[in-house]
C-alpha cells in the first residue's frame, strides 16, 4: 500500500470533506430547486401557448373581418365581381387568391396573384372541403391543409358565408402565417407548433416554412386535445425530453402546442450549472490553502515526535522532555512513548541485570558480520579472564578462544537454527577448558544473532565416570534381581494355576449342590404323587378281588355299583396324581435343560420365575419360609437366555433362605416384575424380610468368595456367579439394596433382547 505524508493526508481529508459537503448541498439545493423550476417552467409555458393561441386568433380575425366586408360588397356580375376580387390579391395584399361561389358551389369570380387563371369561373367546387364547412352551417371555416384549398397551393385557406348562400374562399400565403407566429411569439416566448386536426404542422416558431407532420411522440398530445381529455404535460422526441402545453382555438380549429426543454436542458438549470462550478472552484481553492496551512501546523508536532523517537531508538537520547504540540492527541502519542521508551531503558537495565546474573558464561555473537562479539555477561569474563569492553567486537579466535582451525570446525557444526558442540576453550592465562556449548540462532527484522552458552564440563567429566561405575555394578544388581523375580514369577504362576482348579472344584461343587438340592426337591415332590397312585392302584387291586369272590358267590345289582364305584374313585386319584407327576417332571425339565444349556429363545418372563418356583417349592415346604410372586403372565416377553436368568434368580432366592432367614421362624421371598416405558428395560425384584445385609459387607457382596458362612456350607460363589451371568449373559445390571434388620432387594434390569454374542462359561479368577 502506498504511504502518504501527514500533510497529504489531511489535505485529502479536508478536501475529501469539504467536497462532499458541497455536493451534498449542491444536490440537495438542485433536488430542491429543480421540482420548483419545472413547475414554473410548466406554468409558464401554458400561459405562453394561450397568449400566442390568443394572438394568432385576434390578427386571423382581423383577416377574417376584412373577408367578410369584402363579400359584403360583391354580389354583382361576374365581370365587375372578379375585378374587385383582382384588386384585392398580389403584392401588398393579405391574400393570395379569391373565389367567390354561389350557393351550389359554382364559381362566378375569381381573384388571382400574378393573374394566373388556375381556377376558372364556372367551376364546380361543390366538394371543396371549405365549401363544405360553410355550407352545413358554420359561417366562417379555416384549412391549412392544400387539398382542401381550389388551387392545391401550400397556403392557408378562408371560406365566409353570406346570409343569401354565397361563398367567398381566400387564400393567405403559408409565409403569412409564419410571419404572424414569429411576431406574436417573439424571443423569450416557448416554442410553439400550429397544428391542424389532422396533425400537420402548419406553423412552427423554429422551423420556419417548412411544412411537417407532427412527430409520434407528440401525438398524444393532440388526441388528448381533440377528446377533450387530461393532456401530458410532456413528451419525447428522440432522447430529447420536453414540456409541453395545448391551447385550442375554437374559431379557427386549429391547437397551438407550446413545448420547452426538461430536465438538464432547461436554460435556468443550464444557468445554475455555471454558478455551481464557479462556488465548488473557489471553496475548493481555499480548502486547498486551509487544508495547507492546517496541515503544516499539525505536522510540525509530529515531526519533533519522530525524530525524537529516532534519537531514542540509536540510542542517543537526552534527559529532554519529549516535544508537546497543540493537537491533544500527538501529545497522548508523545506521553505514550516517554512512557515506552522509560519502560524500554528500564527493561535493557533488567535484562542486562539478568544477563550479568547468570552464573553460566554466555556471549552474543553478530552472524551477519563474521560473528564478532557483541555481548558478554559477567560469568563469561570471569570463566575466562577477559574484560567486556576488550572483547566487544572480536570474533573468537581474534580474542584467543581457539585457534582458527577451530573457528571454522565449529562454523561447520553450526548450520541450523540450534546446535550443541563439545571443545575446548582457552582462557586467557592459556588453560584449556573442556567445554559444553549451547547455541541458538535469534533472528530479529533487521539482526541476525547467536546466543551462546558454555559449560564447563570438568567436573561432568568425573560424575560421568563415577556414573559408569554405578552403572556396571547397577547392571550386575538388576541381573540378579531379575532371576530372582523370574523364580518368584514361576512360583505365582504355579499358585495361580492351583487357584484356578481350586476355583473350577468350587464352581462346580456349588452347581452340584445345587444340583442335589434340585434332585431332592424332585424326589420328595414326586414321593406324595407316587405314593397316592400306588394307594389307588392297591385299592383297585383289592376292590378287583373283592368282586372275583362276590362272582363265585353270585353277583348282587349293588356289589356291582360298589365295584364300579371303587374303579371310578381310584382310576380318578391315579389320574390325578399322575398328571400332577407329569406336571412337576415337565418344569423340572425345562428348569434342568434351561440350566445346563446356553441355549437362547423367546420366552415370557412369568414362565421362568414359575418354573423355578415350582422347583424350589419342595424345598420350602419343609421350612417355614413362602414364596409370593407378582409377575404378569404377559406383557413381559424376552429374547434371551431362560437358563442364566433361571441360575441367577435361584441364587437370589436361596441366598434370602440361606443368609436372611438364618436363625428366624418366619420369612417371606417376594417376586415381583415389570416394565416402564416401551425402550426401557424390564426390572426384576427379588426382596425378602430378612435381617439385611450390614454395611461393611454391601460394597463385597458380588466379589468372589465373599460369604459370612465360610465353614457352614458357603462358598461365597452364588452373588458372583449370579452377577456375572446377568452382565456379561443377559447384558443387564444386577444391584442390591438393603438395611440392617429391614431386609433386602435385589433389582435384575435386562434388555427385552439380550446381546448377540454367544454367552461364554464363567471365567476362573485371576
């Protein structure tokens, strides 16, 4: 971007301003003055058309008078009549020619200029347009249009009719009328047409003789009139926009259209246009002298400011004031950086403070100018044994650092933006240091630096060896450690491999117990249905031989109604006892295969808890615990693992027997299930009256081997199976709730569709 000077810029800006200004007053001035001289304009220009139309009207009635006089005093015969019509037309007459017609049109006079005999008398002009206007009842008629005229000549033609029927038609010069229009407009007066019915142009003020029809875009204009109607007040021809008036003349049928220039072509919009330009000229003069003026004034200011600032910068500033002005806003500048540049003097101080802090040696280096020294702190002269002002400027090997060899073995290593090198350094006295040194390359908008730092790495060089000794005797240590970890490693993994088969023994003697349970409660609930068939089978045997001996004896009507009597009663109690074996076989069986498969189907949730309560049920009819279910026999269908769910709800449901019910009289498991909304999941509570769980206890209960009957028939394997098979099988959450001596409930949330993956058997512990 191209840059200015001050001065440029407040010149432009006063310029800008003022420019702007003016055109805004020049536009709103000719916004507001132009409506105003268009309506002036337009008024004006209709009061012209109707004094011209007016005027016309007053010097053709004059002719039109003179005509009537004229025939007043013929009447005659022919011969005396076209002598005085001869008199009255050529040079120095108002008409061109004259014919007197009698009331059938015939001509009996003629009057002619030059004494050319166009029209002969005895001619029939019964169809002459003139005529004809007169004889249907007007007195007087006008025509500019040559075939209405006897001779056909461009003229303007007049017809008068007497009270007895005769006609006399004179002919005006078409040049007389133009004469009579530039005389009754003048020079000021607007530029006017005179127009015929038809729309020829029988006169203008500008064009002179010329005869011409009236342009298209005028033609509206006479429409209008001739209907009587609102007429434009304007129209175009070409590009050329004008205003325009109409006023008719009645007595002659003729409309005088007045026209005048709109828009910028109006002459007082052209006569505002130069003044415009003469003040926006001398406002911009004086702008430019103001803008000058002002602009020098303000820029001295500035001046003072910058080359200040440029002292302060090459760093040759005085204890002075920065320069003040009378531009409120310099000065905030001139405060701004009097204030920055005590900030910068003061920020040079504490990084030279720092800088001389450091208690590792650094030097400053100028790439750019064969990296001579431009700076060094207080810990590099003192490493070193040099004074700052005797190296400021020198480059290395100059100051006796190293040799020139090594000058440049190091400018080779230092190609990138930072480097580490490892040399050796001479001090002044000629000591060799062994060295360590950091650089990194700082690159500023017009410097490009190298920012040293140098260790000694003397007393590195020790720690290094010391270190490598501990390393190797660290080496010989971790060796041991390490076989004596992998003796320990192999010994954890044999215990670990003896916990696994202790873990597999207890899962499976817990499914066994389980398992013996189940086959005891199926024997004993199969015992009493057994053992009445028997009895009815025994009694049926007995009643069957009570009858053979009545037969022998001879049979009564009553001993067989007994016997009928005794086979119906035990066929009846076997019957029923067998469907009630066949009953608790099925669900046993169902509850078995569910249990020892991981086979998936669909299942309703009633069904499970039914069947898993019909096979615990024998072993609660020898306690004094029940059993009460509130699940739904509908509603609660599940794709899922009947067999898991079965596992899990029979260890919660022994668990409350086992641990909730120990040492009580009395206890009661409550089943009970539903669902909330359609996409949520089905919960499952199983809850008993119990002594509860206590709350040491409650955040283990799921862990493995967590049981307080270890020793008494627990394993502390039920709640962990149980969790697992509702996590990992069913993909649901298993939680408890429960409070000492208030019981506890445990609450079963599982998908209506469980997850896809095949369930795998429970995992030994880790």
């Amino acid at each position: 971007m191209r840059a200015w000077r001050l001065r440029t810029h407040l010149s432009a800006l006063l310029l800008a301003t003022m420019g702007l200004a003016f055109a805004v007053i020049v536009v709103s001035g000719m916004v507001w003055r132009l409506p105003q001289l268009e309506r002036d304009s337009q008024r004006q220009l209709r009061q012209q058309t109707r004094d011209v139309a007016a005027r016309i009207e007053l010097l053709l009635g004059a002719r039109q008078s003179r005509l009537g006089l004229l025939a007043g005093v013929l009447g005659g015969d022919a011969d005396s009549d076209s002598a005085v019509l001869q008199a009255e037309v050529g040079p120095g007459q108002d008409f061109q020619a004259l014919y007197l017609l009698s009331a059938q049109g015939v001509v009996r006079a003629v009057g002619q200029a030059g004494g050319a005999d166009l029209i002969a008398p005895g001619r029939d002009l019964a169809a002459n347009p003139l005529f004809a206007a007169v004889h249907g009842g007007r007195g007087t008629a006008w025509s500019g249009d040559p075939t209405a005229l006897p001779s056909g000549a461009s003229s303007v033609g007049l017809a008068y009719r007497r009270p007895d029927g005769l006609v006399l038609i004179g002919e005006l010069p078409l040049a007389f009328l133009h004469e009579v229009l530039q005389t009754v407009a003048g020079h000021d007066t607007a530029e006017v047409w005179v127009v015929d019915q038809g729309g020829t142009i029988l006169a203008d003020t500008e064009q002179g003789r010329d005869w011409a029809q009236l342009p298209p875009g005028a033609m509206p204009l006479l429409q209008a009139a001739r209907a009587s109607a609102a007429v434009p007040n304007g129209f175009r021809i070409g590009t050329r926009r004008l205003w325009a008036a109409v006023a008719e003349s009645e007595p002659l049928g003729w409309f005088f259209i007045g026209r005048a220039p709109a828009g910028w072509d109006h002459p007082a919009v052209r006569e505002l246009l130069p003044y415009a330009a003469a003040v926006f000229g001398g406002c911009l003069a004086v702008g430019l002298w103001i803008a000058a003026v002002w602009a020098r004034r303000m820029g001295r200011s500035l001046r003072d400011i910058v080359a200040r600032a440029a002292q302060t910068t090459a760093g040759q500033a005085s204890g002075q004031a920065w320069p003040r002005g009378s531009v409120i806003e310099f000065n905030a500048i001139s405060s701004d950086l009097e204030g920055l540049a005590a900030a910068l003097h003061e920020r040079q101080q504490k990084f030279r403070a720092i800088f001389n802090a450091l208690p590792i040696p650094m030097a400053v280096t100028d790439v750019d100018n064969g990296r001579r020294t431009l700076d060094v702190n207080d810990a590099w002269c003192s490493v070193f044994g040099h004074r700052r002002e005797d190296v400021l400027g020198l480059t290395g090997a100059e100051i006796g650092l190293f040799s020139p060899e090594q000058r440049a073995w190091m400018h080779e290593q230092v190609r990138g933006d930072s480097t580490m090198l490892e040399h050796h350094m001479l001090r002044k006295d000629g000591q060799a240091l062994p060295m360590r040194s950091f650089c990194r390359r700082v690159r500023l908008p017009h410097a490009n630096w190298m920012v040293w730092a140098s260790v000694d790495v003397t007393a590195l060089r020790s720690v290094e060896r010391e270190l490598r000794e501990l390393n190797q005797q660290l080496e010989r240590r971790v060796e041991q450690r390490t076989q004596a970890l992998s003796d320990a490693n192999t010994q954890l993994a044999r215990q670990v491999q003896q916990l696994r088969l202790v873990q597999d023994g207890l899962v499976h003697a817990e499914k066994m117990a389980a398992l013996g349970a189940l086959v005891a409660g199926v024997a004993h609930e199969l015992n009493t249905p057994l053992g009445n068939g028997v009895m009815a089978a025994s009694a049926l045997g007995d009643a069957v031989r009570h009858f053979r001996g009545l037969a022998q004896a001879g049979l009564r009507r009553a001993d067989l109604q007994q016997l009928t009597d005794a086979v119906a009663q035990g066929v009846d109690i076997a019957q029923r006892n067998l469907r009630r074996a066949i009953d608790l076989v099925q669900s046993f069986k169902q509850v078995a295969v569910d249990q020892t498969s991981s086979q998936r189907r669909r299942f309703e949730l009633s069904e499970v808890v039914h069947e898993i309560v019909v096979s615990l049920r024998p072993s609660f009819n020898r306690t004094p615990y029940r059993i009460e279910v509130a699940v739904p026999e509908t509603g609660l269908l599940l794709d899922s693992y009947p067999g898991a769910l079965g596992q899990t709800l029979a260890n919660l449901i022994q668990n409350a027997v086992l641990h909730g019910f120990d040492g009580r009289g009395h206890g009661t498991v409550r089943i009970a299930a539903g669902r909330g909304a359609d996409d949520e999941p089905v919960w499952l509570h199983v809850q008993d009256d119990g002594k509860g769980i206590a709350p040491e206890h409650i955040d283990r209960i799921f862990e493995p081997f967590m049981t307080t009957r270890m020793g008494r028939g627990g394993t502390g394997l039920g709640l962990h199976i149980s969790y697992n098979a509702v996590v990992n099988v069913l993909g649901g959450t298993l939680a408890v709730q429960s409070q000492p001596g208030q019981g506890s409930r445990f609450v079963l949330r599982i998908p209506s569709e469980a997850p896809l993956s095949v369930p795998q058997p429970l995992e030994p512990l880790p």
